[in-house]
C-alpha cells in the first residue's frame, strides 16, 4: 500500500466519523418531548423492557438490552421473526417494547407491533419518521433521523444505527439516574466484572503509598506546588507533625490563576483547603467512589487512625485504568 493509499484511507476515515458526529448533533438537537414521555414510561413500567429490531438495528437492540439490564432496568431482546412463530408469548401487559427501525417500515416488525398492542402493551418506537407506519403504532415516538449514512452510497446502517445505539444509552442512563443506581448497584449486578471485583477491595490494596506527593505545611506556595507537580495526582497534602492539615489541587491553582491570586511566595497555608476529605485504608473502594461521585473529585488523601497521611488513591486506581498521571483534580 502506498504512502497516498495511507492518506486516502486517514482522510476518509475522518470523514465517516465527521458524518456520524453530525448525525448524532442532529438527534441531540431533535430531542425533545418524546424522550422524556418515553423515560417516564419506561422508569413506570411494572414489568420488563423489551427490546426489537431486524437486522443491524436488531444488533442495536441486543446492546441496549444488555445496557438497560446491567443498569436496574430488567431487559431483553426479542427478535421479530421469532415472536411472530411463538416468542410473542414472553410479552405480558404490564412490560414495554421498544421498537427499532431506521425506516419505520420494517415488515416483520410492522406485523408484529398490532398484535402486542392488543395485550395492552406499551410500546416506544426509535425511528427517523414519526409519521411511519411503526411510527403510527406507538404510544410514544422517539426521532432518530440523522442528515445521511457516512456510506458512501447512502445504503449501508452507519450513521443511523450509531443514532439508534446512542439514543439507547440516553435512555438507560436516565432511568439509572431516575433509580438511584450507584456503584454500589453496579457491583451487584456484576459480581464477575473486573470493575465489580475492584469495587470491593480495601482502599489499602490499591492507593499510592510511595512518594506521596506531601510536604509540611509551612512551606511556601512555589514549594508546595513544586511537590504537586512531581507527584502527577492533581493533590498535594500539607502535613502538621505528620497529620494531615490541608490540599492543594491543580483546580486550586487554576481559581488561583484566573482570580489574581497567585503569590509563589506566600505561605502555601494561605492556599490550602483546610480540613479536606480524606479516607481510610480500610474502607472499600466503593466507598471512596461514592465519595468522589458525590462530592465530584477525582483524588482523595488516605490517612490512618491517627490522621496520618498513608496514602492517596486516584479515581482511575477504583475504576482499574492503572496508575495514571490526571492533572485537572478538583477541590478535596
């Protein structure tokens, strides 16, 4: 393959992904009523959500199913096809179906939605054309219509199917925010993930205890941050007799930098947040990602009985993205 050929192919790869951005900018902007009406009946549904499509948006469908599953919302996916030779028996009254289909003219899903009607079940349809026949069955219309297919003939599930998937992931992550779901539900749901696992390890197992970027607190401001910087955490800790007296952040510093109020000679207590949150090392590390998740901080200080510094843990050391240098920490 040629240096050209290399190029070409670069620059049309952009391209594609260029469209699809556009296509979901345009969903975004369409997005109105119909969303909400549609997380309202979906967050009131008394029985199970289930999930159709035909081909790619069947695809679709199987991965929004899984998505809403592991999120509090029980799901599954029914293929057309099938429920019109039996499996329609799964479907009860007090369940909702989301239809999926670009077009809203899927045959085999069109012959399927009249008959789930007459059980009395809700159904929500994912479609670029509210006024579709699928469209026309539904209690609630969700508009997915994107500007064109990144395929270079128009034909080929691209841009629209990226629009049905989002559209989907919209939806499950409301109904987790309408629940309540935390990590603590994830962990539940996933007893056999990596994440789940690494939710119930103690904090001692995972935080920084070598060069834990701390200095005494009677230093100056360059020297703190000098301490900061090296450390790559976003956090320096100012110590009084070893305990934990204050942080600095990298946010600290940005106010700081925005506001006039940067003196590098100045005592660093001058600076400080005094009385950060901190953790334990015997606390799990689902409790420190409830801490961070509702306070909105991405590194906490850990610190014994004592209130001794012995640590720091990074939201990327909970979450399993390994030892990662984040500069952009937020208040302690």
């Amino acid at each position: 393959m040629t240096d050209k050929q290399l190029s070409d192919f670069i620059k049309r790869g952009q391209e594609v992904l260029e469209i699809e951005e556009k296509g979901l900018a345009a969903i975004r902007n369409d997005l109105g009523e119909g969303f909400a009406r549609a997380v309202e009946m979906l967050a009131g549904c008394k029985g199970r959500v289930i999930i159709t499509g035909l081909g790619k948006s069947g695809l679709v469908g199987r991965k929004i199913a899984a998505t809403m599953s592991s999120t509090g919302t029980p799901s599954f996916f029914l293929h057309p096809v099938e429920g019109a030779h039996g499996d329609l028996g799964m479907v009860r009254e007090e369940d909702v179906v989301v239809s999926i289909s670009n077009s809203g003219e899927t045959d085999e899903l069109n012959a399927l939605l009249p008959a789930i009607r007459s059980f009395g079940t809700k159904i929500i349809s994912i479609t670029s054309d509210p006024e579709s026949t699928m469209g026309r069955l539904s209690d609630v219309v969700i508009k997915t219509k994107v500007p064109c297919e990144a395929c270079s003939h128009g034909l080929a599930p691209t841009s629209s199917t990226t629009a049905a998937l989002a559209m989907g992931d919209a939806l499950a992550v409301c109904l987790m925010d309408y629940k309540d779901f935390d990590s603590k539900d994830f962990k539940r749901f996933h007893p056999g993930g990596s994440l789940g696992r690494r939710l119930t390890l103690c904090i001692s197992e995972i935080m920084h205890s070598d060069n834990i970027p701390s200095c005494p607190q009677n230093v100056t401001l360059s020297e703190a941050l000098t301490v900061l910087d090296k450390g790559g955490l976003g956090l320096v800790a100012l110590t009084a007799s070893g305990k934990l007296s204050g942080v600095i952040t990298d946010g600290d510093v940005r106010r700081m930098v925005c506001t006039g109020n940067y003196d590098p000679t100045a005592a660093a207590t001058e600076f400080m947040v005094c009385d950060p949150l901190r953790i334990t090392p015997d606390m799990s590390a689902a409790q420190a990602l409830d801490i961070m998740e509702s306070k909105e901080i991405t590194v906490l200080p850990v610190v014994d009985e004592d209130g001794v510094i012995t640590g720091m843990v990074h939201l990327h050391d909970l979450l399993g993205k390994g030892r990662l240098k984040f500069a952009g920490a937020e208040r302690g």
